[in-house]
C-alpha cells in the first residue's frame, strides 16, 4: 500500500510554523496584512478567495478583501492595485486568476509591487526564482508541492523528477524551483508536454512525477514505475450522477490504479490544494519580514 501524502496535515504544520512567527512580528509592532482582489462573479473563484480570507483572520493576519464589479476597467483595476502598493499596511496582494476578458492579467501582475507579489509571478519575481535569489516570491502551489515532498521524507536531491505540463504556473516554476541548490531541491528535472514523444517512456524514468495537465486522470498505471512518488497537481469536474451534487472532482492522475504501483501519491483533494493556500500565507509573513 502506498503512503498517502496528505496536505491537509503538512499545512496544518506550515500554520502553526506561522502563528509563532506571526507572534515575533506583533511583539515588534508589525501585523502581516494580505489584500485579495476579485474582479466579477466567477463562483469558484468567490469560494477561494473566502478561503483565503478566513485563513488569514484564523492566523490573526490583516485581511483586505476587495470585491469588484464585473465592468471594473482595466485603468480602475490599476488604480486598485496602485493604492494597495502605497499602503504600509498591506505586505502581500494577490489579484485572483482568472479576471474578465477585458482585463489584461499580465498587465496587472507587471504593475504589482514585486515586494508585495506573493503569488510569484512578476517577472522580477520569476528571474529571483531562475536566479536563486531566495528574496523573491515563489509560485505557491509549486512551493507546496516542494514542502509535501520535504515533509513526507522523500529525498529530491539528486532524483529525476519528471514534472508533466509547462504552465508558468506550476510546471515551469516548479522546475526551476527543484532545480536549485540547497535544501528540497538539487534535482534532475526533465518537464514533459503535450507535445512530448515518447511522454509515457519519459514519465516511467522518473522518481518523482508531478502531474500539472489539466487533464482529468491523464496518467494512467502505465506512465509509472513500481516505487515513484506521485504528486497531482490537477483538480477537474467529472460527471457522476451517482452524487448528490451530479459531479466529482478528480485529478490528472487515475488515483485508484496508480496507488497501487508506487510508493507514496498525494489525493484529489487534500493533497496539493490545501498547500497553496497555506504557501500563500507563507509568503505574505514573509514579504512582512522582510519589509
């Protein structure tokens, strides 16, 4: 039987890490503040940003939480994150992907402060990463897969970690970020895409597979060896109408078959998605600690 990485558990461990480094901050005066900004209606885009706004008020974070109108321009948007730059009081912003079709989402991630950007994808912010500048802000869901193989005691250095998807918000980041020296990292990393020949014998060389495809229960028994590491980054709605709610959420990995070849896989969900939002508070403490 597999071990089941469970992210629920490792984040519960990031947050108490936290709440003692929260503590530090207020005995000097300093309250780590994170703004979330959400442009229109989209429900599931609603549902995380209420997320990430309890946690922040569970770990005692000041929460702004801004809710805009679908017509919001781009010029009013940038104005927003403008004043949210100039406010001591905020130490991280995060604008919530996706936005309307009107708004230009690089535009808006270029005008961030790149102190503030703790979601990491500022292009100072992705040149620290290629870098190794340790200042800078990583992508949270790459940083939380890398801290669920590090918690679960699964060496990454010198492992061949096939990482399959390109996305600039996982599969590349993730990359750069096992590819590092230092702690979690020192990995040999090959990223693999849909373009990729041969993606099946790619993925069975690996000793660690992330799954980041977009593509519900992609990888199947057969991309695997017998005693990879598995981490899915996917989550996607499937029909099932053997469900009160008429659908079920799976990731890019077919759990059932896959968990009996290797030796240790995250679940869909509880795995990886509990640890973004966990590294996004991360993230926010320590862009406070460094200001």
């Amino acid at each position: 039987m597999s071990q089941l990485i469970e992210g629920r558990l490792i984040a519960e461990k990031v947050y108490a890490e936290l709440r003692g480094e929260i503590a530090e901050l207020k005995k000097r005066g300093r309250t780590p503040g994170l703004a979330v900004v959400l442009v229109g209606d989209n429900p599931a885009s609603r549902a995380y940003v209420r997320a990430k706004d309890k946690m922040c008020r569970d770990l005692g974070l000041h929460s702004v939480k801004l809710e805009l109108p679908a017509e919001t321009t781009q010029a009013e948007l940038l104005a927003r994150v403008e004043e949210l730059n100039r406010d001591a009081a905020i130490h991280g912003i995060l604008v919530q992907s996706p936005p309307p079709k009107h708004i230009d989402e690089a535009a808006i991630v270029r005008a961030l402060d790149p102190a503030k950007d703790v979601d990491g994808f500022h292009p100072m912010n992705v040149a620290k990463l290629a870098l190794g500048d340790e200042s800078g802000f990583v992508p949270c869901t790459p940083l939380g897969c890398q801290r669920l193989l590090v918690e679960s005691g699964i060496e990454i250095s010198g492992a061949h970690v096939v990482v399959l998807g390109r996305s600039m918000i996982v599969g590349k980041p993730l990359a750069l970020l096992l590819m590092r020296k230092g702690r979690g990292s020192d990995a040999t990393v090959t990223v693999v895409h849909s373009r990729s020949q041969r993606l099946a014998d790619i993925t069975r060389s690996a000793d660690i597979l992330i799954a980041a495809i977009g593509q519900p229960q992609f990888v199947r028994a057969e991309h695997v060896r017998d005693g990879a590491v598995v981490i899915d980054v996917g989550i996607n709605r499937v029909d099932d109408a053997t469900t009160e709610r008429g659908y079920r959420l799976v990731g890019d990995v077919a759990f059932d078959e896959v968990s009996e070849k290797v030796s240790a896989i995250t679940p869909v969900p509880g795995g990886v998605g509990p640890m973004t939002i966990a590294m996004l508070m991360s993230n926010t403490v320590k862009a406070c600690r460094q200001r």
